[in-house]
C-alpha cells in the first residue's frame, strides 16, 4: 500500500479530497463550539473513568476502592488549582 503522494512543493497531499464546503488546509479553528468542544472532552474523560471503576472496585474491594477514588479525586482538584493558578501569571518573552 503506497503512501501519501508528495505534491509538487514537496508537502503530502491529503489522503482524501477536501468537500465542497470544507477547508482544504489545517488552521485554527474547526467546526466545533466551545461548548461542544467541553462536552467532548467531559464525555471521554468521564466515560473511561465510569467504564474502568466497576473493575478497580472488583480488583480492590469497596475500602480500597473507595480510598483510592478519594485520593485520585484529590490529586485532580490539586493539579487542577496548580494550573488555574497560573492564569494570573505574565507570559515570559521568547
């Protein structure tokens, strides 16, 4: 099976053919909203999370479990300050 085909200016064509409509090439931006954006971001981080507990629970027991739930809840709510904290401070100069 052969690879992409080099274009003339030496970048890859794309595996398949931009459609009426559609942007041809990356930038910034795509077509989802911000608040689609978060609920996939909720959906795939919960949904792995919710799929994955009855097993832990199964493998650990209900104390175990639940302390290590706890404690993985705890570590999230930190780092999660430890990055909203750093909104407040200046970009350095590169």
């Amino acid at each position: 099976m052969a690879g992409p085909k080099a274009a003339e200016d030496g970048s890859a064509a794309p595996l398949l053919p931009a459609q009426a409509g559609e942007r041809s090439s990356g930038g910034v931006g795509g077509g989802a909203t911000s608040a689609q954006t978060l609920g996939n971001v909720v959906v795939s981080i919960v949904g792995t999370g919710v799929l994955g507990l009855p097993y832990a629970f199964r493998a650990a027991g209900w104390v175990a479990g639940s302390i290590g739930v706890a404690a993985a809840g705890s570590a999230t709510l930190y780092c999660m300050l430890l990055l909203v904290s750093t909104l407040a401070l200046p970009i350095p100069p590169y």
